[in-house]
C-alpha cells in the first residue's frame, strides 16, 4: 500500500510539474505541442498538456549586450587598426530567434564584425577616430536590416578602442611631427607678413602726413605771398594815388621833377663810386646850367610844399 501510493503521489507530482509552469518576468518561452510551434508564454502562470506540450526555448526579455572581440581592419588609407565593441540588442519576436536563426547571439556578434570591417574600409584612419559616432550608426543600420528576419532588434553599437599598429603609431607620430612644424613655419610666415604689412602701412601713412603737410605749407606760402602782393600792390597804388593827387596841386609838377633829378643825381654818383671808369654823360657840358636850373626849381617849389622853407 506504501509504495503504490508513493507512486502515485510522484506521478501526480510528475503531472502536475508539466502541467504548471511560471514564467518569470524577464524571459520569453516558447511552447510546442507534439514537435510543432503553438504559441510564446509571457511572464506569469500558464498550464500546459502533460506529454503533449512542452517549452522548446526560453529567451531573455530584457536588452542584451554583447562583446565584440578585437579583430585587425584596413583604413582606406591602407593603416592597419585593431577594434573592438559592443553590441546591444533586445529580442523582438521569440518564435524568429528561436527558428529564423540557430544561435542569434553568434551570428549578431559575427555580423557586427563583418560590417565593422566593412564601414572601417570606406574611411581613413584619421575618419574612423573623427567619425566614430557615424560609424557607430552605419553598422547599427547595416546589422539590424541583415538581423531583421531573426526578431531581434540592435539598438545600438558603440566601439570601445581603435588601436593602430606600432608601425602606424610611429608613421602617425612623423606625421604629427611635421605638421606640428608647418604649423609654425605657417604662423611665423604670417606674422612676417603681418608685420611687413604694419610697417609698409605706416610709412604709407607717414608719406601722406607729410605730403599732406608740405601741401598745406606751400598753400600757406602762397596765400601769404599772395597777401604780401596784395599788400604791396594796395601800398603801390595808394602810393601812385597820393602822387597823382599831389602832382594836380599847384607846383606839384615841379616837385615831381625836383624828386626825379634827386633820385638821377643819386644814381649816377651810386655808378660812379662802383665802375672803375669815368663815364659821363654827354651833356656834361651843360652842367652848370643843369643844376642852375635844379636849384631855381628847388628854391620855387620848396616854399609851396607843407613844411617847406
């Protein structure tokens, strides 16, 4: 009787076991009945038929990372890198990942390698470091279109290193190196020119100031020889007015004779001291009577003008 019913306890127990499962929150479960898909089980208690139905597969609900080992790639540039990354993806479809592919993890990480080397392919060295977040989305794009028929979903790649060779990171340190100096071969050029180019607009500045200023002064000495005429020519006419006044006045004729013997006399006695031969003029025989007659002219005219004697 004890062993019957410890039997029959286990086969209940057996029954029971396959009749109930719980599926937790975080995984997806598939179920077949006789070899043949029937339906997913979300997370909660489900009952199934014993012998009949059974969970083929379990997949994780949540999102998934994936290491991506380092592999070597070739820039366009012919440089030789080692990258590395991860991969994020979520599974979308259980009844896909469990029959679209055998081993989605696998092919998602094989996938990404590929791709990788491809995208790396089609940008230089110097692209790949600059462009990383471009390039992350390219791959992203490439493996979630091939991984579309899987039921999985990638929801992004992110490259952890890019390591170039030692023979690279040399070549990229001349590199460097040289642009470095044409840097500073540039700037000093440039402050050559700068400084070229201060100096000529300063002298460019002074000829002006100085042209401006010898313009100015010949302006000035021209409207102060000008004035100076002006005066002149104002002093000059007044001048011939006042004589041509005192000329009308009675005896005004002859004062102007009387003046223009003095200023003949003084001539002549200024060409006389100076020239070192007696030149006389030819009336000199007339003299006496000349200056006879300057003296009566004299003695006239005198008493008429104002302050005469």
């Amino acid at each position: 009787m004890f062993t019957a019913f410890t039997v029959f306890t286990i086969i209940v127990l057996f029954v029971l076991w396959n009749t109930v499962i719980v599926i937790p929150e975080r995984e997806l479960s598939v179920v077949e009945r006789l070899g043949k898909f029937r339906k997913v089980l979300e997370p909660g208690i489900h009952f199934l038929i014993p012998f009949f139905d059974r969970v083929a597969y379990t997949h994780e609900a949540r999102e998934q990372v994936f290491d991506i080992p380092p592999q070597t790639c070739i820039t366009q540039d012919n440089m030789q890198v080692s990258i590395d990354g991860l991969v994020y993806l979520k599974v979308i479809d259980p009844k896909l990942a469990s029959y679209g592919i055998g081993n989605y993890k696998n092919a998602s990480v094989n996938l990404a390698q590929t791709t990788m080397r491809s995208e790396v392919g089609k940008l230089s060295l110097s692209k790949a470091f600059s462009e990383r977040d471009s390039l992350n989305e390219k791959i992203v794009r490439e493996i979630d279109i091939a991984s579309d028929s899987w039921g999985i979903k990638v929801l992004r790649y992110e490259i952890k290193n890019i390591r170039p060779s030692s023979n690279v990171i040399s070549t990229l340190e001349k590199q460097m190196e040289a642009e470095r100096e044409k840097r500073a071969d540039i700037t000093l050029a440039l402050a050559i020119k700068e400084n070229r180019i201060i100096l000529s607009e300063g002298e460019k500045t002074e000829a002006i100031n100085i042209s401006e200023g010898e313009k100015q002064s010949k302006i000035n000495l021209a409207k102060g020889r000008a004035r100076e005429i002006e005066l002149i020519s104002t002093a000059t006419a007044e001048g011939v007015r006042t004589v041509a006044e005192a000329v009308n006045t009675p005896g005004g004729d002859k004062a102007v004779k009387l003046q223009l013997v003095e200023q003949f006399i003084g001539e002549v006695g200024k060409i006389m001291d100076k020239s070192k031969i007696s030149v006389l003029p030819s009336e000199m025989a007339n003299i006496k009577g000349f200056f006879e007659g300057a003296s009566q002219v004299s003695k006239t005219v005198m008493p008429r003008i104002p302050g005469g004697k």
